[in-house]
C-alpha cells in the first residue's frame, strides 16, 4: 500500500520556442500563468499520520516564487523552456533540494500551462 498526496502552486513568466518554425506562435515571446503539481507518496505515514507535512514543502514554493515566477524562462533553464523540460527542471531542482529532508519521495511533477494542457516527468524510481 502506498500513500500519495499532491501540492500546487502558479507562477506567472514568459518563454518562448527558437527551435519552431518563425511562422508558429510560440517561437514567439509570450507567457503563463503556469500551475506546478508536485506528487509524492510514503509507504508508511510519519505522526500524526502524514505523507509529508505540506509545510515541509514551503522550500519549493520559495525557489518557484523566487527562480521563476515573472522570469524569461528561456534565461533560467539550461534547455529550451517547454512544460516537459521545465517539469524535468522542477523535479530535479525538488529531489537535491527538498527529498533528502522529507519523509516521502516524489513521484512526478506536472506543468500546466492552460486549464487544458499539461506535461508530465515522472520521477524514476531508484
């Protein structure tokens, strides 16, 4: 048996897709109101019969707010800024920094970019 449990946070920024063709409208500046939802899960509840206390998570909405909200977020990751790499970002960013202080593990991070669009990273398991 496994327990999960999921937090999200927004943040606005602006990006844009040099690889696409000129003609399409993301090879253009324009930006987000992004939603970040991070998934975790424990095999075993820690006291009082948690996952992970979701203050424990207060650390990536800090980086969130302070790395990428209202940021080009092609000057922030090392790869072009598309959910996918930016979920991969995310991820990697939360397993060094936040993981290794909590109880749970994380399981995926999912970016949406509208209310009908999401990419996913799932976190492979070690």
């Amino acid at each position: 048996m496994t327990y999960r449990i999921g937090k999200s946070f927004t943040f606005d920024a602006a990006h844009c897709l040099p690889s696409l063709p000129p003609d399409h409208k993301c090879s253009r500046l324009h930006g987000h109101t992004y939603t970040v939802e991070v998934v975790l899960s424990a095999v075993y509840l820690t006291p009082p019969g948690f996952v992970t206390d979701f203050a424990e998570l207060r650390p990536l909405k800090q980086y969130v707010d302070s790395a990428l909200d209202h940021q080009h977020l092609n000057k922030v990751l090392d790869s072009e800024p598309t959910s996918e790499n930016l979920a991969r970002h995310i991820a990697d960013w939360f397993r060094e920094n936040v993981e290794p202080s909590i109880p749970a593990r994380l399981e995926l991070v999912r970016i949406s970019e509208t209310p009908s669009s999401w990419a996913e990273y799932v976190v492979p398991q070690s």
